[in-house]
C-alpha cells in the first residue's frame, strides 16, 4: 500500500501510487486530472482524497512531452484588484484545477502589452490557451497578430477572429436605465461612458448604448454633461465621478454605474456630499459582486453567474486547443436585473438631488 509523502526524502508519489490507494485505474486518475473524460463524482472524490493523502503531485512536464501541452493556461484581467476580477479569478483557479490545469494570471489594464507576452508563451509552449479581458480591441494582442494561439475573449469587445464569452451589455444597460425611469428618475448619470463620445463595441460603449437607447424610448433627452468617463473602473473611480457630476452643477436623481465598484464609490461619494441613496438619488451598478447584496443600501445590479461565464469560457478553450481549426464560436450568457434597496422609487415630487 502506498503511504503518504511526508517528508522531503521520501519517494514522490507516481499516478500508478494514486491509482493503487483510490482502487481505480491509473487512466482514472489521467482523467480527473485532465477533465478530458467525464469521471463520475465519486470516483472524482475518491482519487482527489488519494492525491491529497500521498501529496501527489501531477508531473506537468512529462505529460506536456507526451501530449504537447503543459497543462497550464494564461488569464488575464485589466485590474485585478476589483471585487469582479476577484470573483473570476477565483472561478477560474478552481474550475481549471478541477480540470488539472494551472492558471498563470496576469494583470493588463496598465500595459496592455502584456498580452502580447502571454501570447509570445503560449507561442513558445510554455502555456496551452489564454483566456484574455481587454479593455479595447485596439489595445488587444487579438487586433495586432494574424495567427493566434488558443485564445478565448471574455467581456464585450467584438470580434470574430477568436472565441468568446460575453453579456449581453446594451441589453443590460437598456434594462437597467429602464428600471430608474419607472422608478421616478428623469435625469440619469451614467458613470463609465464616455462624455460626448460616439458609443463603440467594447463594454463601455455598449453599455452607453442601452442607457441611451432607454432614454430616447422614454422621449428623454440625453445630457451628454450627465456622461461621466471614468479611467479606472474602481470605487476610487467611481466616488471621483459623482464629485466631478457634482462639480458641473448639473441635477440629477439617479445614476448607472457600469460595475459594482464604481456605483459603491458613487454611494460613498453621495453620503460624503449629504445626499442619501435612494432618498434624493438613485444608484444601481454591474456585476452582482458579493459586495453589492451586503453594501448599506443593498445595490441593485445587473448580475450574471460568473461560474457559468468561467465554464463556458474554459470549455471554449478547450476545444480551441484540441482543434485550432475550428470555426470562432461565441456564447452568451444570461444576465437579470436584481432589485435591491439603492433603487427603491423616488417621493412624488421629488426634486433631482443634485441642485440640493
């Protein structure tokens, strides 16, 4: 019987040591580590309790010499310090170890050549596929080389030279924009568009194009003053837009804040200035982060299942890597509105906050 690693001289346990302690099959273990084969949860449970008790470790060299591939994949994410890279970056350390890959993560919003680096690994097969968020599809590695490796976008850049997983984002934004209108509002700031910009395809313009199309069925005029631009999408960038709105001496009752972070810095930057959420001003956000559902006042939020975002994501990879030929596929995944306190319905009468 195979006994368990524990110390620095004892012999590393092998694939066929697992097999023996769990009953199965060493083409069993390959399984569960490759998440190729379907394994049924049991029998997962069992081997994963093996490797654990013998601290087996899976020899991703030797397997990359027999395959071709490292079993290591690259993510990369604009800012990583954000509640929503966070969450991701969890669901996609553990959904790959799930599948015995191991996740190379990299951060990209302050040099986006980064990608480019991570496409030069992936070219030299130190990684097998990258899973990429740009910001902009022209600051993207995908824009700029004509033969990709294995590559996945997530987020709503558009393009068709590669996978991708996305949210409907002007869908989204539409319904959120819709949601403030029924609740009383009529003068909405939008926080991550682009002041007077034309909306283009990535997430912020998309997102400004649901706000917009919102209003125009409303017959509401838009302001582009109402249109605050945001460099980083984080709660400092979003406490910084409400006071720069503030600044412009513009009113308004209600603001769409294009991720969670922003709409609780817009809160933060709400109270700081004496105005209450929802008493004298709307607020709702993107993302359904964790934060949102325990912020004072609960946020509402378009949210979406970020481990099915992360699945479809991993299984678009997967199969690129297997089959590099294949056609570009994109899947998109559902999105709701979650109604939570920060939009409760603004008093009859009410004036908008900001003239306050």
């Amino acid at each position: 019987m195979p006994q368990p690693n524990n110390g620095a001289g004892a012999k590393r346990a092998t694939m066929k040591d697992v097999a023996a302690l769990a009953g199965v099959s060493p083409k069993t273990v390959s399984n569960v580590l490759t998440g190729t084969v379907g394994v049924r949860e049991s029998t997962r449970t069992v081997v994963e309790d093996a490797m654990a008790t013998l601290g087996y470790v899976p020899n991703l060299g030797a397997r990359g010499l027999r395959n071709g591939r490292t079993g290591i994949i690259g993510f990369a994410l604009p800012d990583l310090a954000t509640a929503f890279s966070a969450s991701l970056t969890h669901a996609v350390v553990q959904l790959a170890h799930e599948r015995g890959l191991a996740v190379l993560v990299e951060e990209t919003a302050a040099d986006p050549t980064r990608e480019h680096l991570l496409v030069a690994r992936a070219r030299e097969h130190s990684i097998d596929g990258l899973i990429l968020n740009p910001v902009r599809l022209q600051d993207s590695v995908v824009e700029h080389v004509d033969h990709l490796p294995p590559v996945v976008l997530i987020g709503e850049v558009e393009q068709y030279k590669t996978d991708r997983v996305f949210v409907d984002s002007r869908a989204a934004a539409r319904e959120a924009t819709e949601h403030l209108i029924a609740q009383g509002a009529r003068r909405i700031a939008v926080v991550g568009g682009s002041r007077g910009a034309r909306p283009g395809l990535a997430t912020s313009g998309l997102r400004l194009r649901g706000y917009l199309d919102a209003l125009d069925a409303a017959g509401i005029e838009p302001d582009a003053e109402l249109q605050i631009s945001v460099r980083q999408w984080t709660i400092e960038g979003g406490a910084g837009a409400v006071r720069a709105l503030r600044a412009t001496g513009r009113p308004f009752d209600a603001i769409l804040c294009f991720t969670d972070s922003m709409a609780l810095g817009a809160v933060h930057a709400l109270h700081e200035a004496g105005l209450q959420v929802p008493r004298d001003v709307l607020v709702a956000g993107f993302d359904d982060v964790e934060h949102a559902r325990f912020a004072v006042p609960a946020l509402t939020t378009v949210g979406f299942d970020h481990v099915a975002y992360v699945t479809a994501a991993l299984d678009l990879l997967q199969r690129r890597i297997d089959g590099r030929e294949r056609a570009a596929e994109a899947v998109v995944v559902p999105h709701s509105l979650t109604l939570r306190e920060s939009t409760a319905a603004l008093p009859a009468g009410a004036d908008p906050a900001a003239e306050a």
